[in-house]
C-alpha cells in the first residue's frame, strides 16, 4: 500500500505514575494517519528501544513499562502504524524511576470564625 505515512501522536507524551519498579505513560491519539483508512496500533519506544514487539492495539493511550532501575531517567516516544507503515517518533518524555512520596492528608476537626483545628 503506497501513500503518506501517520503522523505520531499530537501531544508529547505524559506521565501518569512512577515508582523504583515501573513508569507508567500516556499520550492523545493520533489525529493525523496519512492517506490509510485507519490506525492500526502504536509503537512504544523506551531509550530508543521498540519495547512493544507486536504493537500496542489503536483503542490503546497507555502504557505501564516494568523493570525499570530505581533513580534512572527513561526516555519515552511512540508512533503511529497503519497499513501503510509507521510513522516518525513523537517528541520524548523524559520520565525518572523514582519513589514519590503521596501528600499528608489533614482532617479539619473543628472551626471557628478565624481558626481550624487539624
């Protein structure tokens, strides 16, 4: 099939969790595949590396990678593929496998006019 290859997806990718063991990401769906009739699936790139052997399905926006090394940097980038081939890389998110710490959460026990009690 001959025509115009996708283009990757609209937005650099986003984070959405990390940890020492994992990274999990994100991204918009292509709006622009070229002159095929369809997406068909994405590629996940990690430092360069297709880490998503077979594609990831069309209908997918995430992506959770395992094995990762605490405190390393990883840099991650997908494209689109259709039937007329894939496309170039997005721009890359550069995401750290790191333990981040949730917030303290507070209850409010009491209030008053000008005071709040934790």
């Amino acid at each position: 099939m001959t025509g115009k290859l996708p283009q990757p997806p609209l937005l650099t990718p986003h984070q959405i969790s990390v940890s020492p063991t994992h990274i999990e990401f994100g991204w918009v769906s292509s709006s622009d595949i070229g002159g095929a009739s369809k997406l068909e699936a994405y590629n996940v790139y990690v430092d360069g590396t297709l880490v998503t052997e077979n594609g990831l399905p069309a209908s997918s926006l995430e992506y959770r990678y395992e094995g990762v090394t605490a405190g390393q940097s990883y840099k991650v980038s997908i494209t689109s593929v259709t039937l007329i081939g894939e496309g170039p890389k997005s721009n890359p998110l550069t995401i750290w496998a790191v333990d981040v710490p949730s917030a303290t959460t507070l209850l409010v026990t009491d209030t008053t006019r000008d005071t709040c009690s934790v």
